[in-house]
C-alpha cells in the first residue's frame, strides 16, 4: 500500500482565456451542472481527491497530488486526472509527481501522460508530503499554482474562473473556491457543519475574519500566484501544512480570495491523513493558531481578554501561555462563574469590556450562531473585529 504518492498537473492559461472567463455564470451542462452554482443552490453528488496546480503568466501551471495515509490512489486517480483534462477554455500542463507509490499509480500517471501531452510524471524516493508539495512547485513555471488531490474531482470550469478572478483582482494573492463533500451517506454532522462553514466564505474579508476558527479555505481548492507560493513553499512546522501556509500567507499581509461556486468534489474518508497523521490532531490545530496569534494579534502585549471558558478557550490559554500571552480577565455569561478567579483572572460579564479598553479581546465560543451573537454585541460596543477582538473557535 502506498503512504504517499504525489501528482502534479500544470495548467497555463492564455491571457484572452481568462478574460473570457470573467463572465459570472459559466454554462454547464449534464451531471455535475450544479457544482458551477451558487453554493445554496449546488445539490450534485461528485466523486474523486488529491492534487495540485500552477498556472502560468499567460499560461498556469498545475500539480496534482495524492498522499493518501496507507491507502492505495489508483482506484480514483484516473477520475482525478480526468477532471483535470477537461478543464475547458484553458491550455495547460499537468506534473504528476509520485511519492514513492507502491501500487498502480505511477503505470496509471505514465499511461495517462502517454496519451495526452499536457501530462508529466515526476517520481520521486518516498518522503512525505511536504516534500512531495515542494518537489512539485519546483516544477511550477508559471503565473499561478492550483492545488488538488488526487482522489478529488474538480469541475471543468475550476481554473477558468479561479485564474478569471486573479486576473481581475491584482490585490488578491490567490484564491480559493467551494466544495461538495462525498459521499454524502457517510458524512457526519460535524463534517456537514464545516462543509457549510466553508462555504459561508465569500471574500477575502471573510477569509481574514475566520482564518483563526479553521482554515477558511481548503487545500485542494487554492489555486495561488506562483512567486508568493515559491516566497512561502511548504514547510513542516509540527501543525497542518495547508493552514500554516494559509497563516504565513495572511501574516504577510495577502489577500486571499474565493469564487463561491462549488467547483472541487472534496473526497472525505475515515482513512485520510488529515484524520490520521499526527500534525492533523486538535491539539496541534490550537499550537498553530496559538503561534500566528501570539506573533500576529497579540504581539504587542502579554496580556489579552479571554471571552469562554469551555474546552477551546481553556486549550488555547494553554498553548498561549507557552508564548507568554496570558488572560488578564475572562469573560462568561454563567452568573455561578461571575465573580470568581481561572488561573487568576477574574471572571467578569461582557458589559465589564468598556472598562477593559484597549486589550484586544479573543473569543473562543463555538458555534456559527454564538459567533454571530457575539460579533454583533462587539460591534455594538464599538468594537472592532480583527483590530479589538477576534474569533478563534
């Protein structure tokens, strides 16, 4: 079985490519139809995972990747490859590069890149998948890079309107777009909510206000300029690599964008790596958004308020501690906690945040619907997201 195994597709789009691209609704016929809709109105059932892309100047380039943990690509692999060939009103090139796969990838990769020229295979000794992501964007020539997986589906129109977009949009340095998670008889609730978190992002605001409560964008949907993706590359920091490139991204002071139509089939299985490998764990999820806050919202003082005391609020003020940032008080809406002390702090109600001014605030409530609460009796308060309070769960 292979741990790892890694495509790379290179699509270069022509610059009056894009510019055709730019019209809002893209027609699409036959069973993925709804995919290219509005999330609300998207109903298909896709199927297919992992990959990865660049696009070039006039023409991008992309890479599709599979690093599936103990568990074979071949059986989608082709539906991925596929997908990416038929992406339309685009030319480009696809790198598949194969992470030391052991079972039929690498024939089904060849056989494919024998029959249709825009299709490389690189092949590499086994070492994991951030080397395996970086060896593929050295093989990135061009304007833009995309990222899929290669047990994903992506929809014909995916690059066109995404490097449409970034065509458009000079301030953006890359963007994302929304999935249809599948197969659906096997979603949990859990992965239901997130699916619908995701796509509730539909700008480059949102993707800056949300970044601390997940990562608002998921890996295979990125496509990004392909300087800011060689500045950045993949690293191995300890904490999932896509939310950590996401982070550095954003702490740099990039804009990341999103089209808001489901253009990716985004393959959940009990067996993949972000539900099995170590880095992937909620613990290390915290440590990474502790990091980037601690050097990031809360790097000008130790001290900072902490609204909500369950399981998040306590586990981040935890890993904040070990970068020095501690709670000067915390906020609860329990009248059997006002009054009392965590850790020293005390417990005060959100009507004591007046008096707080200007310590920056960390909310660490779950829950669309408390967000929302919240956000809106911080704003009424005259507070201001992202440079008084920030959302974190």
């Amino acid at each position: 079985k292979a741990k790892a195994i890694a495509m790379h597709p290179v699509v270069r789009v022509h610059a009056r490519d894009v510019r055709a691209a730019a019209v809002p609704e893209a027609r699409v016929q036959g069973r993925y139809e709804s995919l290219a809709r509005p999330a609300q109105h998207a109903e298909a059932v896709v199927p297919a995972r992992e990959a990865l892309g660049d696009g070039g100047a006039r023409v991008p380039r992309a890479v599709v990747d599979d690093h599936a943990l103990e568990r074979d690509a071949a059986p989608t692999l082709e539906a991925a490859l596929r997908s990416v060939a038929r992406q339309r009103d685009v030319s480009f090139e696809c790198v598949v590069v194969d992470d030391g796969s052991r079972d039929a990838s690498p024939a089904i990769a060849e056989s494919f890149a024998r029959r249709d020229g825009r299709f490389r295979v690189l092949r590499r000794e086994r070492e994991g998948l951030v080397p395996a992501l970086n060896a593929g964007l050295g093989h990135c020539r061009g304007a833009y890079v995309a990222r899929m997986d290669a047990d994903d589906w992506m929809h014909r129109d995916r690059l066109r309107l995404q490097a449409a977009l970034l065509e458009g949009s000079p301030e953006l340095a890359g963007v994302g777009c929304h999935v249809r998670l599948f197969p659906r008889s096997a979603l949990r609730d859990g992965m239901r909510r997130y699916e619908s978190w995701l796509n509730g992002i539909r700008d480059d605001h949102d993707v800056a206000r949300e970044v601390f409560v997940e990562c608002p964008l998921a890996h295979p949907t990125l496509l990004l300029r392909t300087g800011l993706l060689h500045d950045l590359g993949y690293r191995d920091a300890g904490w999932p690599e896509d939310y950590d490139l996401v982070l550095r991204a954003l702490a740099a002071g990039h804009r990341l964008g999103v089209v808001t139509r489901r253009l990716l089939g985004w393959r959940d299985r009990p067996e993949r790596l972000s539900r099995l490998g170590a880095p992937y764990r909620a613990e290390r999820f915290v440590a990474c958004k502790a990091h980037f806050l601690a050097g990031g919202f809360l790097s000008q003082e130790p001290h900072y308020v902490l609204w909500g005391y369950g399981g998040t609020g306590r586990a981040l003020r935890r890993a904040l501690l070990s970068h020095g940032r501690q709670p000067s008080h915390v906020v609860e809406v329990h009248p059997g906690r006002l009054g009392q002390r965590i850790h020293g702090a005390p417990v005060v109600p959100p009507e004591a945040l007046d008096s707080l001014r200007p310590r920056r605030i960390v909310v660490a409530v779950s829950g669309a619907g408390a967000r929302a609460e919240i956000r809106e009796a911080l704003t009424s308060m005259r507070f201001r997201e992202l440079r008084d309070f920030i959302h974190v769960a």
